[in-house]
C-alpha cells in the first residue's frame, strides 16, 4: 500500500519551504504520492513534479482554493489538474491573489501603528524562502510580527491581532463556493471540499451546508485532517457514502508554519484511484 498525502503547502503560497524541500521531507516521512496544494495557485507545480519525479515520488497536481459559502470562508481542493493559463478561472484566480496582497497590505497598515512591522518586513519574509512567492497570507504578516519579537509565532498571532475579530483584520475576496467549484472543473480537476467541519471555533459547516456544496458539484470531502474529530469524520463519510462522493485525507503540511507533520493523514488508494479515472492525472 502506497503513503498518499494529498494536502500540503510550500513557500509559494504560505509554507515555509521550497517545493523542492517538501518533496525532499515527503521522501523522508515515507510517503510514496503527494499532492501540493498551496493556496489560490499552482505556480510550485512544476517545480515539485521535477524534484517528486528525481525522488522517485508520485506529484499530483493540486491547488486550495479560497471560497465562501453563505459568506463564511471555507477552503476548496482542486485535484488532479490546474486551469489552463489565461483562462477565466486562471484569471479569477489572479484577482483573489491581488485581493489577497492589498488586503494583507491593509492589516499591515493598521498594525503599524501600534506595532514595529512594516510592508517591506513582510516582503522580506515571504519572499525569502527561496522560491517567488505567488499568494500572500496573514502566516507572512504573522511570520514579521514573530521576527520583531511581538508574538511568539503563528499560533500567537492568530489567535490575537490576526484572528477576524481583531481591529487589525481585513477581508479579502474569495470566490462564490458555485464559481470556485465551477472553475476547478473547468481545469479538468475534481473539487475537494477542505476541512469543511473543522472544530476551530465558529468555522466548521453543518451538515447541511456541506450537502448544499454537493449540489453546487463538489466531488469529494477531505475527510481525514487534523481538524477533524471522530463526530466530524463520521458525519462527512455518512454524506459521502450517501451521495457517492470521494473520500480523501492529507496532512496540511506548511512545513514549520504549523505543527501538521507529512502523512500525518492520508488517502486511500481506491480514492486516488477514482482522482485518477476522473481527471486523467498523470503521477
Ligand atoms: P489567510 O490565507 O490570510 O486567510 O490565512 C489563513 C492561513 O493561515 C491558512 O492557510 C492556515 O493554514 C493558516 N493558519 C490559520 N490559523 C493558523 C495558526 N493558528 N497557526 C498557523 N497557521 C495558521
Ligand atoms: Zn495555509
Ligand atoms: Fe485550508
Ligand atoms: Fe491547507
């Protein structure tokens, strides 16, 4: 049986490593099948499918991809594909990830006026894990505020002047949970919803809400993931065995971002198996 994680992040996006290096770590955890997921781009794709391929490594091709669903932020896999460049969804795409660089521009804006931490800090941080970072996240604005010794780390920050509640926080655009899954099917890829009844206070879905997303097209649920308790993976498998749907798991890796370690969750063959049918993936 293969070791397959099929939810992980690197510097391109919020991580802290380079493709390169994560498919390095995934070798070592013994995970034998990957997916890079980093949020709202794939521009780490191709590097990772290089080092996965001299690794002797599975890569396939991923993305999260931010989305509201009733106004609350919810987190939609894309597997098995990316958009074709200068489509409607890859352009839409573009507009999240300049929404979210404005808006992380924006917290650090008020920050600043109470904190040492400037835009260029932030820059510094993110820019500087050795590949171009493409999707700007409050991790990086947590990561300057840690550098200036004003919280101890993410968690901190998070938990403080970064959590939504904050006079600090800023909104970004995220995409319709219809036109995210829309787009990821235009690209040839299946819709995973992410964490969906994560126990983080306040965020997870009900039931319901996640049945509303299946007839908005989601293909599957990311039912094994740190966020996740035996009530949650219960009533996500209930749904899925109902409806047919696909049934995944993966770590969330963000390298030292967040304690989720390599193949800390996974998949089973029979799902990627089904992610392969649907999308003509290659590994
Ligand atoms: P954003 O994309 O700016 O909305 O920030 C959300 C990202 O921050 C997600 O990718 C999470 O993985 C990450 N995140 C959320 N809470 C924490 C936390 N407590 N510690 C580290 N990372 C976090
Ligand atoms: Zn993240
Ligand atoms: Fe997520
Ligand atoms: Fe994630």
């Amino acid at each position: 049986m293969r070791a397959i994680d099929l939810h992980t992040h690197s510097a391109v996006s919020d991580g802290t490593e380079t493709p390169t290096a994560l498919i390095e770590q995934a070798r070592l955890a013994g995970l034998d099948i990957v997916a890079l997921t980093d949020h709202d781009t794939d521009r780490g794709i191709a590097e990772a499918r290089e080092a996965a391929s001299s690794a002797g490594l599975g890569l396939l091709p991923g993305m999260e991809v931010s989305a509201k669903h009733h106004g609350r932020s919810i987190h939609i896999l894309a597997l098995g594909n990316t958009p074709a460049p200068g489509s409607d969804f890859a352009l839409k795409l573009n507009e999240v990830r300049d929404s979210r660089e404005k808006r992380a521009q924006h917290i650090v804006e008020r920050l600043g006026e109470d904190f040492p931490i400037t835009w260029e800090a932030v820059l510094e941080i993110a820019s500087g894990r050795g590949v171009s970072v493409a999707s700007v996240g409050r991790p990086h604005i947590a990561d300057a505020l840690t550098r200036a010794g004003v919280v101890t780390g993410r968690a901190e920050a998070f938990e403080t002047m970064l959590a939504p509640h904050s006079p600090y926080y800023v909104p970004y655009r995220a995409l319709e949970a219809a036109e995210a899954i829309a787009g990821i099917h235009a690209s040839g890829a299946l819709a995973v919803g992410a964490h969906l009844m994560t126990v983080k206070r306040g965020k997870g879905l009900s039931s319901d809400a996640c049945q509303e997303l299946v007839e908005s097209g989601l293909d599957g649920f990311e039912v094994f993931h740190r966020e996740h308790g035996e009530a949650e993976r219960a009533a996500l498998v209930e749904i899925a065995h109902e409806r047919g749907l696909i049934v995944t798991g993966g770590s969330d890796y963000h390298g030292s971002g967040k304690p989720n370690r390599l193949g800390e969750n996974t998949t089973s063959e029979e799902s990627l198996e089904r992610i392969l049918e649907a999308t003509s993936a290659r590994l």
